[in-house]
C-alpha cells in the first residue's frame, strides 16, 4: 500500500513511531486497525565489534556448508553427500566460535 504525503508529514510520523519503538509500518498499521502491533524479542545489544566480526566469520563458514549442501540436494546427489564431511566441518565451527566467545569472556 502507498499513500502520498508532505516530507514534513513523512518526518513527522518517522519521529512518532521512533518515539514508540515501532518501524514506520508497524506504527502506521497499529492506526490503521487499531491493534497492538506484535512485539518482537530485543536482540541483546553488543558492543564488542572483535566479538562480532568473529562471529560473522563463522556466519560466513555456516552459509558455505548450508550452500554446498542444498546445492547438492537439488542436483539429486543427497546420496553422495559426506555426512562425516558435514558434520567435522559443523562441529570444527561450533568449536572456534565457543573459543571466540571464551576468549570474549575472559577479556572483559
């Protein structure tokens, strides 16, 4: 859905729906029907950028497995998949991304 309004009204309702802790849509849908928007969780806020970056890494490791894996699926070859492979490569993962968070730990 789109409606047209001024850049002053545009601003005006980015700040109300800040100022409530909703995005645009939600504050807009909540006038809308008159219903609480759904409340989503708040993330724990972290402010360690070596922290993140390392956990990004193994982001980037997960998406690799999980790109090889369905790559394989769709090609039919689920039969000629390593489970043992998959399943070093995810533990291996797991395992630097516990000494990261350790190591985290342990600096702060």
């Amino acid at each position: 859905m789109f409606f047209y309004c001024s850049s002053t009204e545009k601003a005006l309702i980015r700040q109300a729906a800040k100022d409530r802790g909703l995005s645009m849509s939600a504050f807009l849908r909540e006038l809308a029907t008159g219903t609480e928007p759904k409340r989503r969780h708040q993330l724990p806020r972290v402010d360690h950028p070596a922290l993140m970056l390392a956990v990004s890494r193994h982001v980037g490791n997960l998406n690799q497995v999980t790109r090889w894996l369905n790559t394989a699926l769709n090609a039919g070859q689920a039969s000629q998949i390593d489970a043992l492979r998959v399943t070093t490569a995810l533990v291996g993962i797991e395992r630097q991304l516990e000494q990261n968070i350790a190591t985290h730990c342990e600096a702060s």
